[in-house]
C-alpha cells in the first residue's frame, strides 16, 4: 500500500512540471501580447503629438516604441502568431518616417567653422563642479550655454573658467532647475534676460562678436512637459522664443541667430517641427539618434534632448556629445559655417 501511494507521488510530481512551465510560458507570452497591444495604441497616438501631452510623450518615445515592437514581434513569431507579428512590424514600420530625420545629412557648407558652440544641462544637484569646467573646456567652444545654473557652479566658474570666457550673461537659480547662463569668449552685446511667459522662466539672449562676424545667441529651457499644463507651458515657451526669433531676424536680417538649450523635446515629436517653421529656424544637419539624457538607469536608448538650431544662412560641420559629467544630461558641440 506504501509502495502505490509512492508511486502515485511521484507521477503527479513528473506532471506538475510541465504544467508549470506551460503556464510560465502563457504568462510570459500574454506579458508580451499585452505590451504589443500597448506599443502599438502609442505609436498610433504619437500622431497626435501636437494636440495632448499623452500622444506628445508617445511621440518623444518612438525609438523606445519601435524597439518595444521590433522585441514584442519577434516574440509573437515565435509563438508562432504570425498575423499578430505582421500587425506589429507594420505598427513599426509606421514610426520610421519620423525616426528617418536622424539620419546625417550631407551638409553643403564651406569648410571654416565661424563659430563653435555648447549646450550644457549640468544639473543644478550636480557639485562635481571640476568635472563640469573641464569638460566645457575640452569641448572648447566659442560660446557655452549653461543650463540648470546654480549659485554654486556660477561661483565656481567666476575664478579660472573666466580667465577664457570673460563675457557673460547669467541668471543662476538653486530653488528649482530653470537658472541658466551664457559664456562667451568673445564680447557680448544685446545682453537680455527673456521672461516670454512672465513666470520667471528665464531664456537668455547676447550678440556675440567675433571678429568682424555677429551672431545673436539664444540659451532655452523649457518644462518637462509631464502634465497637460507643462505641455502647454513648454509649446507656448517655444511658441515665444520662435516670435522673439522672427522679431530679431526682421530688424537685424544680416545677424544669424543661434537658439539652443535643453528644448525637453525630441526630433521624433511634431512639435520639434513645428517650432523650427515657426521661428525660421534648421536644426543640426548632423543630428544623430546619439542621446544626451539618460535619468534612469536601464532606460532604453535615452533621449535626444539638447538641441541647436540656426537660421538658414549657418549650418553645422560637427557634432559631439560629451561623456558624463555628473548630469543625467550630456552636453553637445556642434560647430557652425556658413555656405560658400
């Protein structure tokens, strides 16, 4: 009677395993099912990007959306769910269009950079003041736009920082993350302090003189645009900064413009677009898929947030992105000619 019962044990213990293991994989697989369906209901609103914060946040994530639906397919192959993963290659072909304005473009400018220039969110959290300097020195720009300036940092960067760049226009903050600066190692003129929205937002303005050659430089930050507010605060941030841009480039029409910053804004969302038509604006013509934040560790790819933009009459011949310094951002030169 021992025997039998023994036996009968070990038989229903052979056959819970593979019960379990069936189980697991239905799980995993609903897991991935479910998040196909997800993938695919994003990439369909990303194409309202300008009308809600939800459809614009799909569509700042579109290369998160096209990895998550490249990985959810090849899984439904596997299961052998053939229509489900045709369904999503299509849904992941549909986001190549807007990722396609990344790939580098042939530039048609002359060879000699008239003017190099850096956008750097350095954090204001961030005390590896050292680290920061030193990059910005590597990078050897022109001119620095400062983004999250603190009070320390500015103090910092008053000793041997302005030995080379002794031309400034700050306006640093340590009570949230919008304090902002521009450094220049040649004089500034127009020195101007924006409050577009009239909330103490600060965006910079300066002439820039080098040489014979002027160039009107502009530092932005907007809000992350995490709420439906914040996303109205940031296109009508935006929405300011391309009417000053128009209203400078009318009276001052030989003058290019240089408008860069952390725009909390990628090239994939309509709103990129949007505000480059509005001011008159290009964007770096060597804009790569290369990210310049990275807050999470283990966030796919990053996000392509520090930007520079140009009148028509300058183009960029270089673009870097820095290594870390401390930020959950990178910081990005690019070096600017004109055509011949």
């Amino acid at each position: 009677m021992d025997v039998i019962e023994s036996s009968s044990d070990e038989s229903e213990s052979e056959n819970s395993s593979p019960r379990l293991i069936l189980r697991v994989l239905s799980r995993v697989r609903n897991l991935f099912e479910a998040a196909g369906v997800i993938g695919m209901i994003c990439s369909t609103l990303a194409f309202a990007g300008r009308i809600h914060w939800i459809a614009d946040l799909c569509a700042n994530l579109r290369v998160q959306l096209l990895i998550g639906l490249l990985v959810t397919a090849l899984a439904s192959a596997f299961s052998r769910r053939f229509r489900i993963a045709a369904l999503q290659l299509v849904f992941a072909a549909a986001t190549l269009p807007a990722l396609s304005f990344g790939i580098p473009r042939t530039s048609e400018a002359g060879g000699t950079v008239l003017l190099r220039v850096t956008t750097a969110n350095v954090l204001t959290t961030n005390r590896r003041y050292d680290d920061i300097q030193a990059e910005i020195l590597e990078m050897n720009p022109d001119v620095v736009a400062i983004v999250e300036l603190g009070e320390g940092l500015a103090r910092h960067l008053g000793a041997d920082f302005q030995t080379q760049y002794r031309f400034s226009n700050t306006s640093p903050d340590d009570h949230g993350n919008f304090g902002i600066g521009l450094y220049s190692r040649y004089p500034l003129e127009d020195c101007v302090r924006l409050d577009l929205l009239e909330d103490d937002l600060p965006t910079l303005a300066a002439t820039v003189v080098k040489d014979d050659q002027r160039f009107h430089v502009v530092a932005v930050h907007t809000l992350p645009p995490m709420s439906d507010a914040r996303f109205r605060h940031r296109n009508d941030h935006l929405k300011q900064v391309a009417a000053y841009v128009t209203s400078r480039r009318n009276n001052h029409p030989k003058i290019p413009v240089v408008v860069m910053g952390d725009f909390n804004l990628t090239p994939w969302s309509p709103i990129y677009h949007q505000f480059a038509a509005e001011a008159g604006l290009t964007s770096d013509r060597l804009l790569n898929w290369k990210p310049t934040w990275y807050a999470f560790p283990g966030f796919p790819f990053g996000l392509v947030l520090d930007h520079v933009f140009t009148t028509a009459d300058l183009t960029s011949i270089g673009r870097n992105v820095s290594p870390e310094a401390g930020s959950d951002h990178r910081f990005v030169t690019v070096d600017l000619a004109g055509f011949e």
